[in-house]
C-alpha cells in the first residue's frame, strides 16, 4: 500500500477506556489505511514535530487533516436501540404509557409503511438525520413488512453507516390492520430479509456494515411457534444477533406473564425459546428482578438503557448502576419515538439524570445496595463508556469499534464547539482563560458537548474512515 493511502488527523483527541476512565490527549495523530482501519495513534506532537512523526511512520506523503482549536475528534455514537418508521411520529404521543401508545400512536403510523415509496422517501431522511446526529452504528427496527425493511437496508448500507436492522416479528396482539398473518409468513420474511442483507456488498475492510438482526418485537407480539422457530433460527447461527424489548412498563410485564404462565420471569420467556445469548440486545429492562438480572448476567446478554422513552413513556427509571455492578453490558438507545430525540447525547443527559433520580430517592435509606455504581450519578468517564465502547459490547462489536485504537475501525465524529458552529449553548465556551489547547479544557469541552450539544456541533462523520455525514458534509 502506497503511503500516500493513509489520512492523519491532528488534533485533540477524547477517547473512552473504562467505565470510570478516559483519555484527553493533546496534538495527537490518528493515522487511518485505506481500508478504515486505525494504524497507528502518536500523541503529544508538536506542530514542528508532525512531518519528522509522519516519515519515522513510513508515510510522508499521508493527508494530514488538521483540527482547529475547539476542535476535537472521538468515537462516533452507538445506538442500541431505535425505531426507524417512528421518526415521523417524534414528539408526539408522551401522554401515553406504553401499550396505549403503540395502538393509538405507534401501530399507525408503521402500518403506512406498507407503502414502498412512502417508506423508501422516509428512511432515507431517518437515515441521513441519525448520521448527522453522530450514531456511527445503529440497530434499528423496521416495521413488520418485508420490503419496506429491505428499503431500509438498502439506505442505511448505500449511505454507509454500520446497523443492525431487523423486520419486526409480531403475528398476535396488535391490530387487525398491523398484524402479520401467520407465524409461518413471519418466519418466511425473516429469513428473506437476512439473505437479502447478506447480499449486500462488504465494506472495504471485508466486514459487512450492515448486518440483519432477529427482531422479536416483545414477548406479547409473538405466538409460542414464532418464538420457537426464531429461537431455532438463532441456534442454527450462532453469529446472528437478537433485539428485543424487555421489561419496560408494568402492564407489558403483568401481560406477559398472563401470556407465558410456564415461565418464571418476563426473562425467562426469552431464554426458553433460546433467545436470550451475549449478542442479545434487550431494551429498557426497567423492572428486571433479581432473578432475571441472574439470568441476563450468566446468558451474557446487553441492556440498551433508553432513559429518554423511560421518563417520557412514563415507564420507570432503570437501575442501570445496578446492572453496571453486576458486570452486564450497558449501552444507550435513543428508542425513537419512545424518546423523542435521535441523538445519542439525548440519551446521554437523560441517563444522567436517570441516575440522579435514584441516587436521589436512596439517599438517607437502609436499602443501599453495595455496589460502586447502584446509588450514584453516572459520572462523564461512565457517560461517555456507555454511548460508545459500551454500546460496542452490547452490539458484540467492541473488538471492532467504540474506541479509537490501532486495529479497530475509524468509526469517528469530529466535534466542534467554536462560537461559529452556531449553537447558542456554547457561546461562551471561548471566553474563558483557556486557550482551548490545555486537558483541562478538552474535558470542559467535552462536558459541554455532552450536555448541551447537538448536531450543530458535529461538523464530520465517519465510518471505516469514510466520510459519511456531519455538518460539513
Ligand atoms: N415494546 C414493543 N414495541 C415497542 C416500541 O415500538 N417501542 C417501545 N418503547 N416499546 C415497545
Ligand atoms: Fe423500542
């Protein structure tokens, strides 16, 4: 490979490490092949020092990409868990809990993607507006139609994104207008779309962005066949991931144990038909018991933390501090239109005061638990983990992105928080003391972004070193 193939970026750099740690590096250079992937990251190099760097590297000739102060450059978001036909639905509906909600709100609006055109024209806004909000990789659920979720597959790999996208399976109680017919022609479907994904080309690297994903929708909208026969599908194919949702409001959860009286848990419905595995996706888990958060632990399962939908569905506050002492992955989910933002640093802040809300209410109790982070306020270094690296664990794709390191996959945002990226929040962000090149403002720049960004201030993004979206697309 010609050295001329590789792009360095120079700047700052945020990465996460740990659940309690990350790295703020300064005039660093992340060096990126041809094929995506990460070569080499060289930190603490001063201006003068850059080209001597790039020559003892074996590349003279790389694009140097220069960040600007108040520029810096980290891993793009994971979103573990969203609903692409319910962006049109954004907003509306919080007077609602759940199982009124998908029948008069929800169940309405996915049915109109019967329609190919109607769903191609939508996903295709859905698609390039979760990018521009910096979600390098997605798991969406589609709808229960075949060809508007293939629609869906086909956008999301033609604008480059890494997904997981899944045709919801659901053949009992829903409505008589979006319900599938049988739990054979959802089976038929499912596997239709799988290989009609697997179909589509590999990136450069060799490794297929866009992956399918089993999609049963909830325990309550899948007969005991459906979750058999999905159950059978996932054994014969160890590699095939599974979303779901879990344990989210308490009348899903007293209808599903009416539903499955053999099981011992809403958990439990999950791992008897052989869904329940460590690339097993499992939405909001608000309610889980002690039992179940057992099972969820040994199966290996991840947690997509949705707090946005949580608080706005009026679901509960999920004891994510809990499932972090336990050793469970956790990453975040948007679960639009749950949650009424597609941006990861929605979720972010809404997390955050998540884990205020129960540090709040066990303050001055008995029943502390234990554990470092069941009664605490998720800090920066956790809040950052879970919409990146974390989010990888739950994808079963840490090995492949959520942190920039040699060897892993450029899936990157370049964030900018200058006055002239145009959100009022961060107005001010210049006029301290600092010159914007110290750690001490890297890491002021960063909680500001956290908290009060947006996609203003992602001005690129990337996946396996291709540009994709950003502002400055
Ligand atoms: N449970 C089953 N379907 C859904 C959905 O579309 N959104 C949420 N939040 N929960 C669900
Ligand atoms: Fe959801």
């Amino acid at each position: 490979m010609s050295s001329s193939s590789y792009t360095v970026f120079y700047g700052s750099l945020v990465n996460p490490e740990t659940l309690t740690s990350y790295e703020t590096s300064l005039n660093t250079l992340v060096a990126v092949n041809s094929h995506g992937i990460i070569d080499w990251v060289v930190r603490d190099v001063s201006d003068a020092l850059v080209q001597t760097t790039l020559l003892e590297k074996g590349c003279p000739d790389a694009e140097v990409v220069d960040l600007k102060d108040g520029q810096f450059i980290m891993p793009g978001f994971v979103d573990t868990h969203t609903h692409a036909p319910q962006l049109p639905n954004i907003g509306s509906g919080h007077q609602y809990e759940l199982l009124e909600w998908l029948k008069h709100v929800t169940f309405p609006m996915e049915a109109k993607f019967c329609d190919v055109e109607f769903a191609r024209k939508t996903y295709s806004s859905v698609v390039h507006r979760i990018i521009n909000h910096g979600t390098t990789t997605c798991c969406y659920y589609g709808t229960l139609h075949l060809d508007a979720t293939k629609e869906l597959a086909n956008i999301v790999h033609s604008l480059g994104q890494r997904a997981f996208v899944g045709k919801c399976n659901m053949d009992r109680n829903s409505e008589p207008y979006y319900v599938e017919p049988s739990w054979q022609s959802s089976v038929d479907d499912t596997k239709a779309l799988i290989s009609h994904i697997r179909t589509l080309e590999s990136g450069s690297s060799g490794i297929p962005l866009v992956k399918p994903i089993l999609t049963p929708r909830f325990a309550i909208s899948c007969s005991s066949p459906l979750l058999s026969s999905l159950g059978e599908m996932a054994t014969a194919d160890p590699s095939l991931h599974i979303q779901t949702h879990i344990s989210e409001n308490l009348s899903e959860i007293e209808f599903t144990k009416q539903l499955f009286p053999e099981c011992k848990s809403y958990a439990d419905v999950y791992d008897s038909y052989g869904l329940l595995r460590d690339n097993t996706v499992l939405a909001h888990a608000v309610h889980l018991s002690k039992d179940e958060i057992e099972l969820i632990a040994n199966r290996k399962a991840g947690i997509s933390h949705c707090p946005t939908s949580n608080f706005n569905l009026n679901s509960g506050v999920a004891p994510i501090g809990k499932y972090l002492d336990r050793g469970i992955k956790v990453g975040l989910g948007t679960d639009v239109s749950g949650g009424f933002s597609p941006s990861i640093l929605n979720s972010i802040q809404n997390a955050s005061i998540a884990s205020k809300v129960i540090a709040m209410q066990n303050r001055g109790q008995n029943n502390y638990e234990s554990g470092k982070f069941a009664n605490s306020q998720l800090s920066i270094a956790t809040l950052l983990y879970l919409a990146t690296l974390g989010g990888a664990q739950v994808c079963a794709l840490d090995h492949v992105v959520g942190s920039l390191v040699p060897g892993k996959s450029f899936d990157a945002i370049i964030v900018d928080v200058r006055n002239t990226a145009g959100n009022p929040a961060m107005w001010d962000i210049n006029a301290g003391t600092h010159d914007l090149k110290d750690h001490d403002a890297l890491e002021g720049m960063l909680q500001r972004f956290l908290f009060c960004g947006d996609d203003r201030n992602i001005s690129d993004v990337f996946v396996q070193g291709r540009r994709i979206g950003g502002r400055n697309y």
